[in-house]
C-alpha cells in the first residue's frame, strides 16, 4: 500500500453547491486508488468527509475550505480548515450518548454519530478565525 | 410474485433515479434507486417516497439501494424517518441490495434492529409477504 497526500482547497464557497462536494468525492477517489486502499476504506471516509464538509459549506458561511488527506501504511488521516463560524463538532459528539435505536432524535443526530462511529482521534482546534478539524478513520473501515 | 412497473423518476438532474413497482395483491411496494443518496436528493427522495405512502395503512415497502453508489448521513436520516412514518400507519420499510461498502456503514450505524436488511429485494419482498 503506497502513501499518498493530498489537498483540496475550495474557494470561494458557494453555499452547497454539488460540484464542488463532488470536488471532494474525486480527490478521494484518485487518492485511495492511487494508494491502493480498499473501497470500503473510501467509502467510510467520504460518508465522514462529505458529512464534515456539507456542514461548513451550508451552515457556517466560510469563504474557503481546505481538505488534507494523509494515506500512509494503510492508516487514514484527515484534516478539514475553514474560515466560518465555528461550530464545535467534537463537543457536540461528546454529548451524544448510547446507539441511534436509543435515541428519541436519533435520525436528527445521525450525522454526528456517523463521524463518531466511523473515526477515532477527532480534535476540533479553532486559532486565528480558523477551525480545525483532524481525525482518524477507525482501522477496521480503512483495511480490508 | 406478479409486479406492475408504475413509475420511474429522475431526481435532482439525474443524482438519483428511482423506480416504483407495485405488488397490489400484497399492500408492498418495491422502490429501487440508483445513483446518490445525499445532502442534495434527500428531499426529493422523503417526498417521493411519501407520496407513496401517504394514507396507505399497512403497506410494506421495500427500498432496493442494489443501484446506489453512495448513502450520505442524511439519506440514512431519510430511510429513519420512511421507517416512522410508516410505522405509524403500521406499516413497515426494509433495505434490501446494500453493497459491501454500504453495508460497513450500515453495520457501524448499529441500523439493523430499525432498518432490517435483506441480500435483494426478491428476498425483501418474499419476506415482507411472507408477514
């Protein structure tokens, strides 16, 4: 398996626009083919990365985006910068608490608990007007 | 199982298609798409799936996502919420055709005692008639 990184930087914003989630989509794509990652490793990551993204283009009126994908020795890292207003994604994942069938407002929260299950080591740093968030897709969805 | 095709509809400029084939004599529904499920077709997708049905007591409705290349977080937030709405008419929604990609999602969402799942929809629709 080949290590590969890779930079995506949307600017400017165009609210959500599909060509640039698409934009998104394809670095993965190329990447993970590139590395020799498996689909499903692909998969995972984008159902997080698409997560994570529609939510600045749609909600936090940032005027840019930037992706960093980082594939080395089979692991996934990702780091996702903006410039909008913050929105603390791992404080609100701390406050989700047991499975979805638990949950009254389970399909409301579904994706903030798709980026729990689905990664480990999320950090969310906000320095200068920019956030930060960087993570881990969880080894069992990066390998076969 | 004898099904009519009633219709197909392209969704969203072509993300997501989706066909709907009735099965009268068994109050089911198969609806299979095919394309992306994801923060643009969502809603199209919730009211389509809702004009179907929409005060039809007990129907039971099979989604076939054999087609589908990509489920976002609010397409599984969609499938959620058919699933309550048609249990509310007692009525009940089963997946069938997850890909394995899908599927991994699927099994880290812990979706199956909401969502239950089958290998096809032939098998989905067998099942559901079968009560």
């Amino acid at each position: 398996m080949r290590s590969v990184q890779a930079r995506l930087r949307l600017e400017p914003l165009n609210g959500l626009d599909a060509a640039q989630i698409d934009q998104v989509h394809r670095l993965l794509q190329d990447s993970f083919a590139k590395a020799g990652h498996s689909t499903a490793a692909a998969y995972a990551s984008a159902s997080v990365v698409e997560e994570l993204c529609a939510n600045v283009l749609e909600h936090s009126n940032a005027t840019w985006l930037s992706l960093d994908l980082d594939l080395h020795e089979g692991r996934i890292f990702v780091r996702i910068q903006d410039n909008g207003s913050a929105f603390d994604v791992c404080a609100r994942i701390r406050q989700l608490s047991g499975g979805l069938a638990e949950r009254s407002d389970g399909d409301r929260q579904l994706g903030l608990f798709m980026v729990r299950q689905l990664t480990t080591g999320l950090q969310c740093l906000q320095d200068g007007g920019i956030n930060r968030v960087q993570f881990e897709v969880k080894p069992q969805h990066g390998r076969e | 199982m004898s099904a009519t095709p009633q219709s197909s509809t392209e969704l969203d400029d072509g993300r997501l298609s989706i066909e709907v084939k009735e099965h009268p004599a068994q109050n089911l529904v198969q609806v299979s798409l095919k394309g992306r499920v994801d923060v643009f077709t969502y809603k199209s997708l919730g009211d389509q799936v809702a004009a179907i049905y929409n005060e039809r007591p007990e129907l039971r409705l099979v989604l076939d996502l054999s087609g589908v290349a990509f489920v976002a977080s609010s397409g599984w937030a969609t499938f959620l919420t058919i699933r309550s709405r048609l249990a509310r008419l007692n009525g009940k929604l089963v997946l069938a055709g997850l890909s394995g990609e899908l599927q991994k999602v699927y099994d880290a969402l812990n979706l199956e005692p909401m969502l239950p799942r089958y290998a096809d929809a032939r098998q989905a629709s067998e099942a559901l008639a079968r009560g």
